[in-house]
C-alpha cells in the first residue's frame, strides 16, 4: 500500500509578531483527527526565513504531521485545506508537502 506524508507548517505568531490564538490550532488538530482518526506534531519549533515584495520575514512554525493512504480524495483534502488554514492563521501562504512513505 503506497503511503504519502503530509507536513503543515503553521506559524506560531502572525507577521505582526502578535502570538497565535490556541484555538486556532486546537480546531486544526480537532478537524485532522476527525478526518484522518490522528496526527503528530512536533514539539520543537521550525524556523524559517522567507521574502516577500521586498520584505524579509522570520517565522516560528509548528509542524504537523499526517500519514495517509495515498488517494486522490486524500490529496484534494490538503489542497482544500490549505485554503482554510491561510484564512485561519491570516498567511498569504501555508506550507503543506508531500512525500511518499514506507512503513517498516
């Protein structure tokens, strides 16, 4: 069975540097378990560094990280989702990549 990985990357701050409200991130745990029946998350913090219209921002992201059979319906969920989640944590982009797995 062919298994793919998606990785979110979610800020912990907005551009502002106002921190993120927790809500935001329980309702995003709440809807991946729902829909996939788990996640894991990292605990350390992902640092980024990234450009935009002239501007250098510098993030502080939580990773999260779902493991599911590789289907179309699967991947339509993330490209959805991504919508919601710029919305949500207010990003002109979100991170989410894919990468096929194997379990051992």
């Amino acid at each position: 069975m062919k298994l793919r990985r998606y990785e979110i990357l979610l800020p912990l701050t907005y551009n502002d540097g106002r921190k993120i409200e927790a809500v935001k991130f329980l309702e995003t745990n709440k809807e991946l378990r729902e829909e996939f029946g788990g996640f894991a998350f990292d605990t350390t913090i992902v640092y980024g560094i990234w450009v935009y219209q002239g501007t250098a921002y510098r993030d502080k992201l939580a990773r999260f990280r779902v493991d599911v059979k590789h289907t179309r319906k699967n991947r339509r969920f993330f490209k959805n989702y991504k919508e919601l989640l710029k919305k949500r944590f207010e990003q002109e982009e979100i991170w989410i990549t894919a990468m096929t797995i194997e379990l051992i």
